[in-house]
C-alpha cells in the first residue's frame, strides 16, 4: 500500500462535506447565476500540474480523487451546483471518462472520484473540470497532468555510515553520518528517517471551505531527505536520541507518488560517556543545602565541549528536571538541598556544543527519617505491663529540624499529633484498655512541613 493510502481514506471522507453543505443549502433556481470554470484544483489531495512535461505523480490503488470549487455569478451562495470532471490518457484523448458531483455549494471543494479501473499504472493523464447549473456549464478549466503510480519501490535502501559502523562499539561524541542509497530503484526521490521503528505517515490537512493543505515532506528535515537526483543518494548527520548502547535508524524510499519501499534498518553500538557527579561532602545530610560539581567525559569533551547539563532529581519532596550551563573547560556546579524521606537520587546528561546528548549519570543516596521510638514498660518485639498500666514512649529524631511527631495505634486509632520539645524529642504516655498484640505507627513533620517516614513499633501487652 502507498504511504498517502492511509491518510487519503481518511481525508476521502471529508468528501462528504460538500454534500453535507449542499443539504444544508437553500434550494435555488438552476437559474440563478451563471457558471464559472472550478478553480483550486487538487487530486489525490494535491496540487493539480498544468504542465504536461512536469506531471504530478499520485497513488490511485482505489480511484483518484479530484476536486474543485465550482464557480457562479450568483454571489449570494444559494444556489447549489454541479462539477463535470472528464479524464483522458494523454496517449489517447478519445478514451474519455467523466464523473460528477451533484448539488454542491460554490465555494466549497466538490471532490469525485476516478475509478481505478480506468487509470493505468505508469500511465500519464490529463483531467479538467467545469461548473454546471441546470443546462448551463462553465468553460472548462486549464487540464491537470497526473501520473499513475500504483507501485512502490522494488527494493529497500541501502544504508552506510563512515564513522560509525556497525561492528564493534563506537566512541560517541560525533554526530552520525549516514548515506542513504536508492538501491538501483530508477524513480525514487528521496528517503524517510527514524530512530523509531513506526515510520511518520504522509498526510494532507484539510482547511476552511474543505482545500487542501498539501506540504512538501521534504521541509519536515527530521524525518525526511531528498535524494539529490531521481533514483541516487542523500547523505544525513544525526544525533542519535540517546547517549550510548545500540542504536538503530530505520529507512525507506519514497518515489514521486510518495509510495513507501519496504523498511530497512542500520543497528551500530555506542559507548558510555556519561558525566561524572561528585557532591561537596561523601554523605551529604538529609535537608542541608549540598553543592555537587558536575565534570564531563573526557573523550566528549575533547570532540566537542560540553556547554550543558540536564539534572533531574528522582524521589525529593519537589521532582524536577533543570538545565545547568558550563563553564568554559565543561564543568558545572549546582547546589542542591536533597529532602526525600527515604533517600534521593539524580541523572545527569551532558549536552555538547555539536548538539551531542550523553547518556545519564547516577548519583544516589538513602535517608532514615524514621523516628527512635522506645518504652521501658512496653519493649519493642517484647511483652510487658498489663491492662491498666500505664507505659511512657519517648520519639527522638535520626534527622534535623523535626518539630511534631504523629502516632496511631493499631493504625485504626485517630492520629494524634504532639509538639517536639526543643531537644526535638517528645513523650507521650499510654495505658492499655486491652491485652494482646499492638502496632504504634509514629511518623515526624520538619519545620518545612515535610513528612518523614513512619516507624512502626509492634508490642504486645501481657
């Protein structure tokens, strides 16, 4: 199937837009106005050629559709109209075939469709169209030239890099450069391009009054290059979308109807070259402002220097990712104020001046926020006291700052929150209604406000 197959079921059906309207139209006299030749013509959803050295070259696996705005004197736009569109082989212009469309409003395009079985593969066709209203028609408008192309490329593209083949592993740092060749296919015009398997699907959009927008997919240069002559080569220089390991770029040709080839592949290797993260002190606390010096790889910074850094913090009160600049020998410093309850950690990337991204570096580190929790009366995994009596539990904090402790028992009890007092501890006392097996579940609250993790201390009352 043609790539623009997809997309052209899809827009075919905004054909329907013009009978919609014509619906909607008050019925008018066939009388009113006088018929114009349709102007803004398109087939298969783009331009229509009037030069016949210079045809358009269209898919037509299931007819071609044509369209135009059907033109009239009456400037009020009641008044609904026909679209006459006769087509011929150029080879042999007394094989005419005609189609129409009925009852459709001026200004508004007025697609039919050319059976596929009167259009040949590899042959060239002239088609035009006219207004009609009642027994009245319109001169016929200049003929558009269209070939027929139902055939897609033979065979896939050949693709080569010489600087990053793919055996062995490469040192990154380098843009790739990639040749891609029509592999002894005569009609393709240039090449489709991906790091992701699923390829981009060509497409049309549809604007005000149902025209067509048709783009060049030559101007997307993410995804696209053409080659520099019909069935020759294109040269591309990439950055792949990731730091190291294998990667893969996925081809196909595209001839003049925009018919995909099948899809080849170029899988190479490259090495890690991520950046070094070192943090001012070995085991920065939990809550204290830290400044981290970010270094890059030698080797990449050698190719290219290093002239960013992206951070991202992974497990903190407020994750984010930000962009960090480097100083001129590619070395940066940040300062951070790592929170998370449990720990934290951070992926760093390096960014070159060529565009060059790095894969990530991690730094790491685990917090225990847990409060202390101890009772003489009641031990923790132990048994004591009894109903009625009377045991004291005293919170003391691992980390700094901590303002208020809450507990639960049994975790269906109501929280209760209690004050530190300024040593930062608390007590608090508790007598048993009942015996038998409890779970006290204590979690601290910082002067920030942050929640620190919980404790929890099983005990049984005898």
């Amino acid at each position: 199937m043609s790539l623009s197959a997809r997309p052209r079921a899809v827009l075919a059906s905004l054909g329907t837009l013009g009978l919609a309207l014509a619906a909607a139209a008050s019925p008018a006299s066939a009388a009113d106005g006088t018929p114009t030749a349709p102007t803004q013509l398109f087939n298969g959803y783009r331009h229509c050629s009037t030069d016949a050295d210079r045809p358009s070259y269209r898919w037509a696996g299931d007819g071609l559709v044509v369209m135009g705005i059907p033109g009239s004197t009456d400037t009020t736009g009641d008044s609904l109209v026909g679209v006459r569109y006769q087509a011929w082989p150029v080879a042999d212009p007394t094989r005419i075939t005609t189609v129409t469309r009925d009852r459709v409003t001026p200004g508004f395009e007025a697609p039919a469709t050319l059976p596929a079985g009167a259009l040949a593969d590899g042959q060239t066709y002239a088609w035009q169209a006219q207004t009609v209203i009642g027994d009245a028609v319109s001169d016929w408008s200049a003929p558009c030239y269209v070939t027929i192309d139902n055939t897609r490329p033979a065979n896939a593209p050949t693709i080569t890099s010489p600087n990053y083949p793919p055996d062995g592993w490469n040192e990154g740092g380098e843009p790739v450069e990639f040749t891609l060749s029509a592999g002894g296919v005569d009609d393709v015009e240039g090449f489709e391009f991906s790091w992701q398997q699923d390829l981009p699907v060509i497409g049309t959009d549809i604007g005000d009054q149902g025209i067509p927008r048709p783009v060049d997919p030559y101007e997307n240069t993410k995804y696209f290059k053409r080659a520099d002559a019909l069935g020759g080569s294109a040269t591309l220089s990439l950055v792949p979308p990731t730091g190291s390991g294998p990667m893969t770029l996925w081809v196909r040709s595209l001839d003049r109807a925009h018919n995909g080839s099948a899809i080849t592949s170029y899988t190479f290797r490259v090495n890690s070259a991520a950046p070094t993260v070192t943090p001012a002190v070995p085991e920065p606390e939990f809550g204290e402002p830290t400044e981290f010096t970010l270094r890059p790889d030698p080797a990449l910074q050698a190719k290219s220097p290093v002239v960013s850094y992206s951070v991202r913090t992974i497990g903190g009160q407020n994750d984010r990712t930000f962009e960090v600049a480097a100083e001129s020998d590619g070395t940066a410093t940040v300062q951070l104020t790592l929170d998370g309850s449990y720990g934290e950690s951070l992926r760093v990337t390096s960014r070159s001046a060529n565009g060059w991204v790095s894969d990530a570096a991690s730094w790491s580190i685990g917090y225990d926020t847990t409060p202390t929790v101890a009772s003489d009366v009641y031990p923790e995994n132990g048994s004591g006291g009894g109903v009625g009596v009377p045991g004291t539990f005293t919170f003391t904090p691992k980390v700094k700052d901590v303002v208020s402790y809450t507990y639960t028992f049994n975790n269906g009890d109501p929280e209760v929150t209690v004050p530190a007092d300024a040593d930062h501890s608390a007590s608090i006392d508790w007598t048993p209604a009942s015996d038998g097996w409890y779970d006290l579940t204590v979690h601290a609250t910082t002067r920030s406000g942050i929640q620190l993790a919980p404790y929890d201390y099983f005990f049984t009352v005898n």
